[in-house]
C-alpha cells in the first residue's frame, strides 16, 4: 500500500515552488546522464542544451509526468528522483 500511495503522489501530486530546479550546470549533467542511461539520449547529444531539453520534455511524456511538467528549462525535483532511480 506504501508503494501505491507513493506512485499516486509522484504521478499526480503538486509540485511545490522549492522543488523546482533549472535545468543547468550540476543538474543538467545530472538529467543527462540519467536520460543517457535509460536509453533516451545517445552519449554524444547529452552536451547539446536544445537536444536535452528536447529529450527531457519526450521522458516526462512517455513516462506520464504531465502534471509534474515545468516551463522549458525547470524540472520538478520528484521527477528527477525518479529518474535517478530508474536509470
């Protein structure tokens, strides 16, 4: 049940202001490396900016992360856990 209740958060829970990180310097490598490992990015595109935001936004489609969705450039800090712990 722990489990189930802490999916239904992550999926659909309210992203609050302090969770929102911009997508750059330590964080940016850390988005990269974690769509590199899942299979979304190719190491070779991991350093283009445009391509990384591209690749991030398609992750948070495909793995149902809509309501988490930020503006270009921002990533809710539970869908980054997330994807530390996917990859």
């Amino acid at each position: 049940m722990v489990r189930i209740r802490d999916l239904h958060t992550l999926y659909l829970g309210e992203t609050i202001a302090e969770g929102v990180l911009a997508v750059e310097g330590d964080v940016g490598k850390e988005v990269a490396d974690a769509l590199r490992r899942s299979g979304y990015i190719s190491k070779q595109g991991a350093s283009d900016a445009v391509l990384l935001l591209d690749t991030l936004s398609a992750y948070i489609r495909t793995e149902n992360f809509e309501d988490r969705e930020q503006q270009r450039g921002y990533l809710d800090l539970a869908v980054l856990d997330c994807m530390k712990g996917q990859a």
